[in-house]
C-alpha cells in the first residue's frame, strides 16, 4: 500500500451512524472549501452499476462490505488531491478500513443518537439494514456496537444534536486546518 496520499494531502473525512447527516455536512464542506466530494456509497453504487439496496438484495453485505474495502484501498493509493470522503456508516467495522481511514487523513465523527436516527431514516426504504419489523432497535443495537469502532478512528467527534450545519462546518474547517497545521511542524 503506498504511504504518499497520507502525507502531502488534506483529506476530511466523515464518519457516523445512517442518518447523522454525513452527505449534507460533505456537501457544505466541499462548497466551503472548494475541495472535491467523494461519497463512498455512490462511488460503489457507480462502479458496479446498482443502487446499494439491490446489491445488498443480490450478494449479501460481505460483498458489500468487500466493496467497501476494496474503494478504500483505492482511495489511499489514487487520490491526487484533498478531498472530503464521506462514507457508509458501516465503514468502520472492519479493522482494515479503520486502519485506511486514520492513514487518509483528519477523520471526524458525526455522532447523533438513537431518537434522533429513527426519526431521520424511518421514511427513507434505501438504506437495507434499517428494512426490519424493529428498527428502533436494531438502530440503537447497532449504535451501541460501533460506538467504540467510531471512537477509535476518530480525531474528532461532534456531538451534533442541537448543532446546525454551519456551525459544524466551522468546527470541522478549523479542527482540520489546526491538525494539519500541527503535522506540517
Ligand atoms: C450502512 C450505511 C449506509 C450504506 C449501507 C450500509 C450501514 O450508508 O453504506 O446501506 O451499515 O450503516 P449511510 O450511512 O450513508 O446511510
């Protein structure tokens, strides 16, 4: 695996449970900074020409999984410039993928609760894992699982209930400007 992306470019990256707002967040980051946005999700929904659904549906989450890996392999080796990377919310549950995760850069967590994740995903029937007669429980089983996982990848972790986006823009612009500007000393 090459070592370069880790040490010349800015990345951003964005990791959270469903739900926490990561695309939104990503979205005002990249017209902020005027940085590229890449979405791992859509990117594995480009390269194999299916929404993730279906690929759940007809392989089953390791492959997706497997996909999930294999594009942040990809990432660590190809990106030419800083970039905000948001990603799946279950991206972190392989150890190799948090180990990417830290080497591409400055990794933040959008940390939201229980509560706040049902009332946000329970109308939206696109993201597999939550299409079950529970998901009020499922999602703070789940929550309680990666917690941990979340924790450990991330430099920073923002508590974003009672936040609006511009001041968790602000809070991530000048958190990564900080760090980076530590490393380059
Ligand atoms: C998943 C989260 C989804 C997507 C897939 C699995 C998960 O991304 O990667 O449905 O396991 O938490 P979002 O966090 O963007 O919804």
């Amino acid at each position: 695996m090459s070592e370069h992306s880790s040490i010349h470019l800015q990345h951003i990256i964005l990791i959270g449970f469903m739900g926490c707002g990561k695309s939104t967040i990503g979205r005002e980051l990249h017209q902020k900074l005027g940085i590229p946005l890449i979405d791992t999700d859509e990117a594995i929904e480009h390269k194999c020409g299916k929404s993730i659904s279906n690929i759940f549906a007809e392989s089953g989450e390791e492959t997706f999984r497997d996909l999930e890996t294999e594009y942040l392999r990809d990432c660590l080796t190809n990106l030419t410039s800083s970039s905000i990377i948001s990603t799946g919310g279950g991206i972190i549950l392989r150890e190799e993928n948090r180990e990417i995760l830290k080497r591409l850069g400055y990794v933040v967590w959008l940390k939201i609760d229980a509560i706040n994740v049902y009332q946000r995903t329970k109308k939206n029937r696109s993201r597999p894992i939550l299409q079950q007669p529970n998901p009020k429980k499922v999602i703070a089983d789940l929550i309680e699982l990666r917690s941990p996982y979340y924790r450990e990848t991330a430099n920073l972790t923002i508590n974003i209930s009672g936040l609006d986006r511009y001041e968790i823009t602000t809070g991530i612009i000048e958190s990564a400007r900080y760090h980076y500007s530590q490393q380059a000393q």
